[in-house]
C-alpha cells in the first residue's frame, strides 16, 4: 500500500531553504527567504497575492531554480534541479493551476511518470484499482476511468490530491489546495492530511483562508513582497494579527450588513435546462429572479450544476430548454456579445480559461471585450493605447494589482492578482447584471475584502448580482438571498436573515427546505 | 470495363503505394502527438531516398541500404529536433527550411556521387507460403505478393495504435502534446520525448524515401518524392492523429493513385490532372465532416518554456 508506510521510501526529517533569492524580470519574487519544515510537521505558508508563495515552493520542487541560496535535506546540501529529481527524492506538488492533462483519464493521469509495475505496458488496472482503495480509505470520491475534462473543478483538486497520495511523498507541497474545495471536503482534506504527519510525512499547506491555517498548521510563516517576515507557532496566532502581518495594516474581517434596497425585477430564468460536459443533464429546470441592488448567493458542493448555471446566463452554453430574460426581454441563447451590451458581466470560475487571454499583455486583457467602445478607439477604428493603458494602469492601482506594468503577459502574474484584473474589467463596465463565480477563489484576504467591498458597492448602485461560491462564509457575508443548489437542481431559496450555516450545509448535502 | 478497371492488380497496386504514406505519415504522427509539426517531412524523404539507393548501388545489399535510410533520418531528425524543440524555433516556417535542404542536399549528392538515373534490383516480393496462393477474390495476390517494406509498413499500425493507448511511454507522449506543463510537474522531460518522437519520425520519413528508391521505384532521382512528403502530413491531420485514420487516409490516396495508373493502362482517356486533384478533394471533404472529436494535440506547434 503505498500510503501506509514509509519504510519503502526516503524520510525527510528535516528540509531547509536558507537564503533563496528569485529575481524575475522586473519583479524580486523571492528575498533572501529562510524556510523550514520537519517531519510531523504541518507548515503554513501565507502571505498576499504576489507575496512568492509558489514561486518559494517551484524552487522546492526544482520546478524553477533559485539565483542565490541552498535547499538542505537532513543537514545534507541537496539540488533539486527537476521535477524528477524532487520526486525521486520524496518531493510531491498539488499545483495552484492544475497539473492534469484534460484529455486523459483519471488513472492516465496518475500513471503519467511513474512507473508501471508491467515494465513497457501500462497497468491502468492496477491503477485504478489502488485509486479506488485510496479514494475509498481517505473518501474521495472519483471514478478512475473518467476524462478529466468531464470533471468539475472541485473534482479535479480530488484528482490532484488523490494523485499526490498515490505517490505517496515523504514531503508534500499543497499550493491553495482548499480554493475550490467545500467545507466537508477541507474536513476531509484535513483528515487526510492528520493521517499522514501522523505517518511521519511533512506537509507544507499553502492558503488564503485563516481560519483553515489555525486550525491545521503547527507553524505559519508569513511572506510579504517577497520577504520573510516571520515565522510562528499557531499556537500563539489569532486571524487578526496574522492578517496584519500579511498585509501590513489592520484588515476588516467582517462586514455591515446594510438592507437591501431592491429594485425592479432585472434577470429572470424559468425553467432553464442545460447539459453538463458529461453529456448529461447538469442543470435541471432551475427557476430564479434576481432583482435590482440585491445579492444571490448561490451555495452548493462543486459539480451540482453551479458552473452550468453561470455559464448559461453567460450565453456559454446552450440551454436545453426554459427561457433566460434580462430586464424582461427574453435572451435565451443569445451570444455573450450581444448579453453584454444589455449590460451583463461575466466573472468566470476557470479564469485562466475563460477569464484572460494568457499570452497577452495586462492592458490587452483588460479591454478584450470592450476594445470596440469608447474611450479605447479613436477615429472609429484605431484603438486608444493610451487611454487602454491608462485605463489598465488605474485598475491596477485601485485593486492593488501586484505586477511591474500594464504590459506584462497576464501569465506570468500571481494567480491572484489575475483575478484581480479580471474582477476589475468586468466591474469597469459598471453592469446591470453581474454573475461572479468564486470571485475570490486564490485571493488574499486584502484583496477578497476589498472584491466584497465593490460587490457590496455595485449593489448599492442597483445591479442584480449572482454570486456563486463554495465559500460558504461569503454567502453569508454578502448574500440577500441564498439559493443552494444539489444535484442540478436549486434545492430551496432562503432569505439571508434566517439562514443558518448548518442548514444551508444540510441543503448542499442534498437535504430539502424545511420550512418552519 | 469495371472487371478491368477494379482488377486484383489495382488493390495490390494500391497497398504497395500506401507503403510511403504509412511510413512517413506515421512517424509524423508521432512527433505531432507530442507536440510537434515536422513540416519538413519531404526533404527527409528525399534524403531517405538517396542514401539508401545510393548504399545499395555501391554495395548490393538492401539491409545496409535501408539502414543508410534510417541513419539519414536519424541525422535530420536530429537537426529538426534541435531546431524545434531547443531553439524553439517557429515550427511553419523552420520545416520549409528542412524541406528545401533535403531537395538540394539529395540532388547535389545525386548529381555529384551517381549523375544519371540508374536503377538497382531492390526489395523482391515475398510470396507468402499458401496464403499467396488463395485465388479466391483475388485474396493472394492482393495481400500476399508484397516486398518486405510493405508488410512492416502495415504492420506499423497496430503497432503504433498499441505504444500511444497501451504503454507508458505512449501515455508520456499524448501527455507532453496535450499539456507540457502538466507532463513537466510529473517529473517528465518534455525536451527528450519530443526529441525522441520527432526523430522516430525523421527515421521513419527515412525509410519511407528507401520504400520508393529501393523498393517500389527502384531508382533516385532529383525530387523524387514530388510533394508525396506534404501529403503525409495532410494524412496526419486526415487520420485525426489516430494510427488506423491514417492508414485509411493513405489507403484512399493510394487507391486513387493506383485507378489512375489502372485507367490509363487500359487506355481510357481521363485528364490525368483531374486524378490527381481528387484525393485532395477528398480529404478537404473528409476534413470538412470529420467528427469534431479528434485527438489533436493542443499543443502543437507551441514550443514549450517553463516561463522561468
Ligand atoms: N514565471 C514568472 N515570470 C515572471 N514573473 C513571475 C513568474 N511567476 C511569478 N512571477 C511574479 O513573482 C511574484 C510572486 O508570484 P507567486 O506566484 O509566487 O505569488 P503567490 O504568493 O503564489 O501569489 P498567489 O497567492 O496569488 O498565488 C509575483 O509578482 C509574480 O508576478
Ligand atoms: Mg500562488
């Protein structure tokens, strides 16, 4: 078994990184960071967007390699100069962005590397007969045999981790592996990843989330701007002052909950059908109104139809019958050109997918869909650069975008602050419908407060708003109306006021509306 | 009239000419399930083609000729590898350099080493005990009367079909064509696969050369291979990056190339140009309604970087 014991493979007892510097172009990533972790041990890493968290851990597992400075295991000097030579040497990595080839299955994707135990020929059964033991053991849930393509984001961090199981790594990297996991599922995460210090593994979690980092880690170093500012026992940490030492001033947690001052009925679907990657129906005769300077918050475990839904109002992807009207006029299957025009505006889940445009610049991607309009053309035809940069330049100033200029590629941006710009361009455009899927998945708690901060904004200004999030806190921090959402289905809606966390929880879990 | 023009002969006529598709097409199915587009193809061919004629006019013997094909290949495949994958070179454009190269390179050598066209006695056929005489349907002499080169060239398929679905080093190569950067976090070296595609690929775009110069043809000349290298890679893209769509690509092409040979022969007069615009007709149609469904690897003709 490959996770029991770790007699059959290296121990890492201690791992050090003293000193590493990583200069990129225009950007100091990493300063002069001490880092260190022991067996047993879980260690958080935390710190802005941009602050070199995935860059520090890159270095680590020889993805890239350090200008200045030295990685010690047990005492002894050790250049991890590959991928391969990381896992060779005990290394695992999950990956902020995905590492699954889409077009391969689950058991193709774990077998990619490594060695089959037929020699020349793949073992996929053997595979997924070891995948289904694990995902049984550790409960999560995948079938092996499906493509990953098929598979919702949430799925997919599963396949991410079940893999790093599967190899069973002396040392495991998990770089924001809870982003677009449930609560139940960061339970189980958390299970998983007990189980394994217990084994004598180390475990270095990365997260944006406090309240996960208290309750997991031993240890928590925090980075900002590249540097080291500290590292301390969890013990002694509260999530106000780890919040200050990321960011560097007092950050509010939690928010005014102002009534909502609800206008005229703005973006309405009645039974609205659609199919699901898989072919199947994924999204089952769902009815909502979502009115003017309100907020729906829609809650559900990934994969019960809540990508769907987006993507339907988003003209992404076909209906499969009902109707969808903007300001009672109908839209169904209309382009998202012509959506946008009657004032819808898209925050996409995959925004490296769907949100940006990787090889272009940051300017490039911020006018992508208004390029044709005023003020960046000029004489009809040309565009603007200058007010496009402009334009770009006070985005990036306002939202606190980390990167050296406006013409940077978008790809080589932190994961956050991608979001950040496309949260900006979409909020540029001042919506009368806005749809925001995990609008703050990967982002730092400076940045989520101040995303919240313009969500509640736009609300006050009149726009119906859909907000779609696995976080169940910023449903209820923000949302009027809370729909859940269960097997494609929207399960009951319930006003925010009498909303619970636990029942809300009980919906997602597939529990009907009790009403009281 | 149809009795003559559909003989026994057409067929096997036709799967003697898919020999050079299968080789070419296949191997440059390979490096483009990686990720990259050897458009250069033709030029390695008409290498292929020399060297291995060349070996066999000096020594006589077809195994060193064929191995003189092979390493001709290897070389080229080499530089391509080199120039696409290392140096990252754009892959539409550094292919026309290899092509032109193999095309003055080939003719050069020709003109300067053997200077008129001379034919050798190159691959016989092997008729195949038994099974090469089944008269019925003509069954023998289509299937079993073949020189060695077109057997392995059939055989190349399942085989292929095998390595890519079946085997961890198959898996490796969909995974570098389809993701690199995933290929590249599981500890793969997404330089060495696609070297070792590309020049597979080379190799075999070699021993497609030798299936014309010392096996079908039996002589070199200068651009000998006229354009049968580009069709190859159209194959590719006709046979959807799958082994057996491309072995039906080549068939369809060889089978028209062979009613061609097969209508003149017997004197009708079709304008020759119409049938050898067909198969492109075909193909544009084929591509045209093809399943949307493909294996294409996303990643083609993208070099890849860690962004580092
Ligand atoms: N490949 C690259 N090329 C150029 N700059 C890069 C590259 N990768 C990261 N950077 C820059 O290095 C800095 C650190 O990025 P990194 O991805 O390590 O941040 P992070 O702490 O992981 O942030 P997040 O929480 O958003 O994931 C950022 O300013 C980023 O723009
Ligand atoms: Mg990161």
């Amino acid at each position: 078994m490959a996770v029991s014991s770790l007699a059959e493979q290296q121990r890492i007892d201690q791992l050090q990184m003293r000193g590493i510097v990583k200069q990129f172009p225009g950007v100091l990533a990493v300063d002069h960071v001490d880092f260190e972790v022991r067996a047993g041990e879980i260690h958080a890493l935390l710190g802005e967007n941009g602050a070199g968290k995935s860059t520090l851990m890159k270095i680590l597992y020889g993805l890239y390699h350090a200008d200045e400075g030295a990685v010690l295991i047990d005492g002894v000097d050790t250049a991890i100069r590959s991928p391969y030579a990381a896992i060779q040497r005990g290394v695992g990595m999950v990956h902020q962005h995905f590492m699954l080839v889409p077009s391969l299955t689950v058991a193709e994707n774990v077998a990619l590397g490594l060695k089959s135990s037929r020699g020349w020929r793949l073992d996929l059964d053997v595979v997924s007969k070891r995948l289904n033991e694990l995902s049984e053991r550790y409960n999560l849930k995948v079938d092996p045999n499906v493509p990953v393509w098929q598979l919702a984001v949430g799925e997919q961090q599963r396949v991410e981790i079940l893999r790093a199981l599967y190899k069973g790594a002396a040392l495991l990297i998990l770089d924001e592996p809870t982003a677009v996991l449930t609560p139940q599922e960061v339970d189980e995460l958390f299970q998983v990843l007990e189980q394994m210090t217990a084994d004598g593994r180390a475990i270095i979690f990365i997260s944006h989330k406090l309240h996960e980092v208290l309750r997991i880690s031993q240890r928590i170093t925090v980075l900002r701007d590249g540097r080291r500012v500290d590292t301390i026992p969890t013990s002694g940490a509260t999530k106000a002052t780890l919040a200050e030492m990321m960011v560097g001033r007092p950050v509010v947690l939690e928010y005014e909950q102002q009534p909502s001052n609800r206008g005229g009925e703005r973006l309405h679907l009645n039974d609205v059908s659609a199919l699901s990657n898989r072919g199947e129906l994924g999204l089952k005769e769902v009815s909502l109104t979502i009115y003017g300077g309100e907020i729906v918050g829609v809650a559900g475990v990934s994969g019960n139809g809540q990508t769907e839904l987006a993507q339907v109002i988003a003209g992404l992807r076909p209906t499969k019958g009902g109707t969808i009207a903007i300001d009672g006029k109908d839209v169904t299957g209309k382009p998202p050109s012509q959506l946008q025009l009657l004032g819808l505006s898209y925050i996409p889940e995959e925004r490296m997918e769907d949100g940006v445009i990787k090889e272009f610049t940051c300017a490039e991607n911020f006018v992508l869909q208004d390029h044709g309009r005023k003020p960046y053309v000029s004489a009809g035809f040309l565009l603007n650069l200058r007010a496009i940069t402009d334009a770009c330049r006070d985005a990036i100033r306002q939202y606190e975008i980390k990167t050296p200029g406006t013409e940077t590629p978008i790809k080589s941006l932190s994961g956050g602050n991608i979001q950040k710009l496309v949260m900006a361009r979409e909020l540029s455009r001042h919506p009368q419908v806005l749809i925001a899927a995990q609008p703050t998945r990967g982002v730092d708690i400076g940045a989520s407060e101040y995303i919240h901060q313009r969500l509640l904004d736009e609300r006050r200004q009149g726009t119906a708003i859909l907000l779609i999030s696995e976080d169940l806190d910023e449903i209820m921090a923000l949302s009027d109306r809370i729909a859940v959402m269960y097997e494609g289905r929207i399960v009951g809606i319930v006003p925010r006021a009498q909303a619970t966390v636990r029942q809300i929880g009980a919906m997602m879990a597939g529990a009907e509306l009790e009403v009281s | 009239m149809i009795e003559n023009i559909l003989a026994p002969s057409v067929f096997a006529t036709c799967l003697r000419l898919a020999t050079p598709y299968l080789f070419a097409a296949i191997g440059e199915m390979f490096g483009q399930r990686s990720g990259v587009l050897n458009l250069g193809v033709e030029g390695i061919m008409l290498m292929g083609a020399f060297f291995a004629h060349y070996v066999v006019l000096s020594t006589g013997s077809l195994l060193l000729g064929v191995i003189g094909a092979l390493i001709a290949g290897l070389v080229m495949g080499i530089a391509v590898a080199f120039v696409n994958v290392t140096l990252k070179a754009e892959q539409g454009i550094s292919g026309i350099g290899v092509y032109l190269f193999g095309l003055g390179m080939s003719e050069l050598l020709f003109k300067t080493l053997v200077g008129t066209p001379r034919s050798v006695s190159g691959f016989p056929p092997l008729h195949i005990p038994v099974l090469s005489d089944i008269q019925f349907l003509g069954i023998g002499q289509i299937f079993f009367q073949h020189n060695l080169l077109v057997y392995v060239a059939f055989a190349l398929v399942p085989i292929s079909a095998y390595v890519l679905r079946r085997t961890p080093l198959g898996l490796m190569i969909r995974a570098v064509g389809q993701n690199p950067e995933a290929a590249d976090a599981m500890g793969i070296s997404v330089t060495r696969v696609r070297y070792m595609t590309v020049i597979f690929g080379a190799m075999m775009a070699g021993l497609a050369g030798a299936s014309l110069s010392i096996a079908l043809l039996n002589v070199f000349q200068q651009n000998l291979t006229s354009g049968l290298g580009f069709i190859a890679i159209a194959l590719v893209y006709f046979g959807r990056w799958r082994p057996f769509g491309v072995m039906l690509g080549a068939l369809l092409f060889s089978f028209v190339n062979a009613l061609q040979l097969q209508i003149s022969a017997i004197g009708i007069d079709v304008p020759s140009e119409f049938a050898v615009m067909a198969p492109y007709v075909i193909t544009i149609i084929a591509l045209v309604f093809a399943s949307k469904q493909t294996e294409k690897p996303t990643a083609l003709t993208k070099p890849f970087d860690r962004g580092e």
